[in-house]
C-alpha cells in the first residue's frame, strides 16, 4: 500500500462523529435491535409525498443539467419570499446561495473571510463543524462556553470578554445544537450591540428555526443594521425531513455574494436541479 504524505491542514480537519455513531447504530439495527437515534439530526419521519413526486417529475420532465452556481432564479426568489412570508427576513433573491447541503455555507464563509490567524468564535459545545472548518483554513478557533446557569444560551459578558483586535466572525446557533437552548431577544439585541462595537461579521445557523419548544423563533437579523453584517445559514434538511437531499442555502451581505459564488464554482458547481424548483417551492407553502 502507497504510503501518502498527506497536506499539513489534514491534521487540523476533524470529523463528525454522528456518522460514525449513525453507522454502527445501524448496523446493530439491521441485525434485529431496536434502536432509537439520537446520533445525528435526522427527523424521525420521511419526506412528504408530495415532494418527492414533484422531484420525480422534474427528472422526468429533463431538469438533469448544470444550473447557475448560486442556484435557480426561482428558486432563489421563492427563498426570499419564504423568509419573509415566515416573519423571519425581508431581503432579496440576489442575496441568496444555494448550496448541495448547509455545510457549504459554513465553509465558503469561513474561507472567505478569516484569513490566517484571525479568530472566529463558535458556540461550545457545538455542531464539530465550526471548530473544525476554522482549524482546517487556518483560522483560531475560540470556543465561547454555554453554561448551564445560563440556560446554555450564550453569556455575553463572557462572549465580549473573549473578543481581541484578531476577532473576524462569530457564530451563533439557535435553536441550538446539541442544547435546545434558544436566543431571547435580549441576547440577540445584546449580541448584535457587540458585533457592532467590535466590527464582527455574524454567521446565524438557524436550520433547527422550525423545530421549538412552543415559543417564536428570534434571530439576530431580527435587530436593526445586522443584515448587512450577517450570514443566515439555513436548509431544507431538518424542516421538511430532506436530509438525503442535500439541499442548503445562505443569504448573504451584497459584497459577500460574489465572493461565495465563486467558491461555490470552484468547489460544488452547483446545486442538483431536479430537486429544489419544484419541490422546495410546494413544501415551503406549507408555511403560508
């Protein structure tokens, strides 16, 4: 066997172990046990009907090419519309990326602005993602603790306390994951102050938006002047039970849109196109 010598930035990529988890789970599930997952995010129900036959049909009808790397134009606009049908963001569909699943929205993020050395702070615990992506570009990851007194929601005290003249980008991640923990309008309104004080670029990961524990969703975009300076990275996987899909999107600042598009094409390409035209647009009149 070829021994390779693998790049420098290979040893600072971690992994997610869920996977890994999911697999054996499954495994002693195909051998006859009965497993309840609590390993990966995956809802406990298959996609809706209707959806797949809309996926169907538009592999019947040809929808099998490349398509614009940022996705769609009807689909970005049927985006747009969702978010602001949903009270959660009035913005527009050049804002919108499209990508094969939500991890691509942390990574183009990430590698579009931190560069060596700057700091990018993440929720711990966390989705392993953030820490990881961040170590693999090169970047410092800065773990900001969620602490049981605080109902695992983010102390901003202690956030503030962590900030240094390397700080780039913070993320953020309500509903949370693992925790269930939500974000209170203070702590957005607090958070957003920070950000501002101390010039952050925010990436807001609210693909869990729909999943609550009987109160409203309330995100940092929801505070006056952050949409300019923030990232909303959302999907089609959790809501709508499509995590084999892959399907993701982000809605970013103006400038950020070509820079992100232009990782995408160098990446991914694009998104499949059998799928989001026809039956992103069904599920999301759903939540009319």
């Amino acid at each position: 066997m070829t021994d390779f010598r693998l790049a420098d930035r290979m040893g600072r990529l971690g992994t997610e172990s869920a996977f890994e988890v999911l697999a054996r789970a499954k495994a002693m599930e195909a051998a006859g046990h009965k497993m309840i997952h609590l390993e990966i995010g995956e809802p406990d129900f298959p996609t809706a009907e209707h959806i797949v036959e809309a996926a169907v049909a538009a592999l019947r009808a040809g929808h099998t090419h490349y398509v614009p790397a940022p996705g769609i134009p009807a689909l970005r606009e049927s985006v747009a519309a969702f978010l602001e049908r949903t009270g959660r963001l009035q913005t527009t569909p050049d804002r919108v990326v499209v990508t094969p699943g939500a991890k691509p929205i942390m990574f183009f993020t990430i590698l579009a602005l931190a560069n060596e050395g700057d700091e990018v702070l993440y929720p711990d615990p966390g989705f392993p993602m953030y820490e990881s992506i961040t170590s693999f570009t090169g970047a410092v990851p800065v773990p900001v603790p969620l602490r049981e007194r605080n109902g695992f929601r983010i102390d901003t005290d202690e956030l503030e306390g962590l900030i240094t003249d390397r700080s780039r980008l913070l993320i953020i991640n309500s509903p949370h994951n693992p925790c269930g923990s939500a974000l209170t309008r203070e702590d957005c309104e607090a958070i957003a102050a920070i950000a501002l004080r101390h010039d952050l670029t925010v990436l807001t990961d609210e693909v869990y938006w729909a999943i609550r524990y009987g109160t409203e969703h309330t995100s940092v975009l929801d505070v006056d002047g952050m949409a300019d300076r923030t990232i909303l990275l959302d999907g089609w996987s959790k809501t709508y039970a499509m995590t084999g899909w892959r399907l993701g999107f982000g809605v970013f600042p103006a400038a950020l849109v070509e820079p992100v598009t232009r990782l995408a094409i160098n990446s991914v390409s694009c998104s499949s196109l059998a799928s989001p035209p026809s039956s992103s647009r069904i599920s999301f009149r759903t939540w009319a």
